[in-house]
C-alpha cells in the first residue's frame, strides 16, 4: 500500500483558527517521530498509510493472529494542534468513511481492579450513545473526551504539554487496549437442527 | 519472575543489559546493571530522556504487548539484550458504565 505524506488541499480551512502553519510544523514533528521508529511500529501491526495534514490514518492489524486481522482503521486529526488535542475517528480501512460503533470490533476494554471474587473488572474505554452513532475513546489527550458535556471539567489544558494528546500517545493506548490483549480468534457457531426435506421435481409432480 | 514474563525467552545469565526505549517515540539507549530494578532504570532513562514532568508510576512499560513489573530486576525480567522497551503514559479512564453497550 502507498504511503501518501503530503498537504491536503481539499482541506476546509475554516475550522482552523490556529495558524495553520504552526500546526503543521507540530504535526509534522509528530508524523516524523513515528517514522523514526516505523520499523516497531510495523512489527506490533501498527500501520501508517496516509498522512495528509491535518489527518494521519493508520490500520492495527492483531499479528498474533494466523490469518492477521485488520482489528480497526483510526483517523488521527491535528486540526488546531496543540490548541485543541487530536480527534480519533474510526474508520473503515478500505473506504475510510466513519463507522458506528456497532462495527468496531473490540471496545478498548481497560482493566480497572479486581471485584471481590478476584475476577478482573475492566471499563470499556471506546463509548458511545446508540450503536449507530460514532464512537469515541474517552480518556484525556483525546478531542472527542474533552468535548463531550460529561468532561467540561476535564480541561486539555491541563493536560497539554504533559504527555497526553501526542501521536505517540494516541497509537500506544489504541495498540495496549485495542490490540494487545487479542489472541485468539472467538468464533460462535450456531448449530442449529436439521430439517430433512424431500426434494420434488415439479414436472413429476401429477396434475 | 511470573510465567507472563518467561515468555520473553531472555537472557537471565547477564551482568547487564543493553536497554533500548522507545520513549513517546524518542529512541532512548542505556546500559544497565542486572541487579537494578525496571523502576531505576525507567527513572533514568526518563531523566537523560527530558522526560520529566510525570513520576515514574503514570509509565507503563511493554515488550511484545506484555507489561512489565518495574519491581522486578532487570535480570528476573527475562530479557534480551538489546531488547527494545515502548514506554508509553498510562491511560486514565474516562467513559460512563451506564451508557448503551453491546459486544465484546
């Protein structure tokens, strides 16, 4: 697959209030330290395969897996980076238009503590209202958190210059919780009674 | 060392390791005692690195997916020499349990 690195000129401007030449030197600085260590990224089946300021896509694919799945396909956009964090969207790898969430296929599940019977408890970090709305990951460093009403309180400005909201950042959460733990393949098999029918030919049929 | 951690398949034999970090993307390399703990050596490692404004505790570190215990000594933690080590900020949770969910 050709990697595309460039300026996309279709880009609508204006929702860009940050100049927009300093987000792309940030973005561009971003995009440079994941190519520095392409190579490991690759190896963990983190896949760069567009890169057209302000957006960057990429696919994760599960490499323990044999065959090796396309788990999910991410939109990272830097629109009015670093005044406002990256915006994640899922996407379809192929068309890369937006999913529901009803299509991803895992939830990004973060292990919170144990419950009292020892069994692991984990909060799923990928929300979303209806199955067919947009889904979003909802942890600090993400446009999608800081934006939504429940986290008003939860400014990226506290936030912005510590860590969260990088490139980097964004692709170790999405491999960690999203493809990390998969190992396995779960099929569900339906096994259901046979209806044993006897085939007639119409033209023997008697009138 | 925990069988989550043999499976790194290392070298326990050495009197130190050459570590690599992939620190938010920035290359970081030391070499390291066998007797010092993760935790020592990911708090130099962060230092030399500039990467200063969050304490050792909010890094996870992670070889082939797997989370290292940054209390065990490097020589308990079967590695490899050279081995390449992605340390990355851990997530906070956000999310709301009552929200709809289906799936996995």
């Amino acid at each position: 697959m050709e990697i595309v690195i460039g300026m996309n000129l279709e880009y609508d401007v204006s929702s860009q209030y940050v100049e927009p030449a300093v987000s792309k030197e940030k973005f561009d600085r971003e995009l440079n330290l994941f190519l520095s260590n392409k190579g490991e990224y690759i190896k963990r089946g983190i896949i760069l395969v567009d890169a057209i300021f302000p957006s960057i896509d990429f696919i994760f694919l599960a490499q323990k897996l044999t065959p090796m799945a396309v788990v999910f396909a991410v939109r990272v956009n830097f629109n009015n980076y670093d005044v406002e964090p990256p915006s994640v969207t899922f996407i379809d790898p192929l068309s890369k238009l937006p999913i529901p969430a009803m299509k991803c296929l895992t939830h990004f599940q973060k292990r919170i503590g144990l419950d009292p019977n020892g069994q692991i408890q984990t909060q799923a970090l990928l929300q979303f209202e209806t199955p067919f709305s947009k889904p979003f990951l909802c942890f600090a460093g993400i446009r999608e958190y800081h934006n939504h009403p429940f986290h008003t309180g939860d400014s990226w400005l506290l936030y912005r210059k510590r860590g969260e909201g990088t490139l980097s950042f964004i692709i170790e959460a999405l491999y960690n919780y999203g493809i990390a733990p998969i190992e396995s393949y779960n099929l569900q098999v339906q096994v259901q009674s046979p209806i044993v029918q006897l085939g007639q030919n119409p033209i023997n049929i008697s009138e | 060392m925990s069988n989550k951690q043999n499976v790194l398949g290392g070298n326990p034999t050495l009197n130190s390791y050459n570590l690599n970090f992939i620190i938010e993307g920035d290359l970081f390399t030391g070499q390291y005692d066998a007797n010092k703990t993760l935790r020592e050596v990911l708090e130099h490692a962060l230092n030399k690195s500039q990467h200063t404004g969050r304490p050792v505790d909010d890094w996870q570190v992670k070889v082939a997916g797997i989370t290292l215990d940054v209390n065990q000594k490097l020589s308990n933690l079967g590695l490899s020499d050279e081995v390449k080590l992605v340390v990355s900020l851990k997530t906070g949770a956000g999310g709301n349990s009552n929200w709809y969910e289906f799936g996995i």
